[in-house]
C-alpha cells in the first residue's frame, strides 16, 4: 500500500476529506512503554504528562476537516507543474531558481508585435522544456473583451497533436 508519492519536483499531495463523526479509538506505538488511548471530542487542551499509561477524553472535534495523502495522475502533475511554472517568474523561488519563465520580460511590450510573440513562444518552451517530451508552443494575438481595448496573447500548448494547456499573457 502506498501511503503518498513525492513528485519529480518534490511535492506532495494532499486531498481534504471530511472526517466521520462518532467514536475513534486509535492506537499508537509511543516513546514510553505503555498505553496511550486517546478520546477527541472537546475543544480544550489537555497536558501531556510522561506517564506509563495515558488516557485522553475529549468531547468536542477542533475540525472535521482531514488530510490523506494520494497518488496524482500523471497529466494532472503535468498540468499543474506547466501552470506553476508560467505563473511564477524565473528566479522567484529561492531553492528553484531554474522553476518559472520570463515571461515578465514582455510585460510593456507590444504584444502583438510578431518579434514578441516569437520571444513569448520561446520564454514559455524553456519553461516547460522539462516537463513534456515533444512540446508544440503557439501564441495568438487575441484583442482583449469589454470596454477597454487590451493586448491578450493566448499560448496555446499542444503535446503530440493534442491541445493540453492554453494561457493568457
């Protein structure tokens, strides 16, 4: 049984579940030898004593919100790590300095300028170079929608043909 898996990049995921309500017994192998049986039920603290045999009543949840540990599917961790890595600017994460793109750097630019857009293609294919095999980048000038005239470029991200990932900038 697999408890939890750790990512390529080193994450973990968690998913919340509601807890059940009613009565929990659990059992646990502690530092002292003896008995430690706990009862969580109230929402007040009880002092932890060093004790040969230890009983806990409680009558009151903190929370009925838990967390369990789960296997992500291969193309959502894809998807998510593409995401993370347009989204954050190249250099933002301290111990990943390689995570992130620069994208920033066409932030004042005329983003439909076909020099710009082939930098945008470029700034988001280094991104994601590690994370797909074969990447397809296409960034699409889109003129923005409503009252105000803006400049939306649409990346689109294919992987073997297939549309997988579409951004906007």
């Amino acid at each position: 049984m697999i408890d939890f898996a750790i990512t390529p990049s080193g994450d973990l995921i968690f998913d919340e579940f509601d807890e059940p309500k009613g009565f929990k017994l659990g059992f646990r192998i502690a530092d002292n030898k003896g008995l430690n049986i706990k009862f969580h039920v109230l929402d007040h603290k009880v002092s932890v004593e060093k004790a040969p045999l230890k009983i806990d009543f409680s009558t009151k949840q903190k929370t009925g919100v838990s967390h369990k540990a789960a296997l992500v599917n291969d193309n959502d961790q894809k998807l998510q790590r593409i995401r993370i890595a347009l989204m954050t600017e190249r250099g933002e994460l301290p111990s990943r300095e390689t995570v992130g793109s620069r994208l920033s750097l066409t932030r004042h630019d005329n983003l439909f300028d076909p020099a710009n857009l082939s930098r945008i293609q470029q700034f988001v294919m280094e991104s994601i170079s590690g994370i797909l095999s074969s990447p397809e980048v296409i960034a699409k000038p889109e003129l923005g929608v409503g009252n105000f005239y803006s400049q939306t470029v649409g990346v689109y991200i294919y992987e073997e043909g297939l549309l997988i990932f579409k951004f906007h900038v």
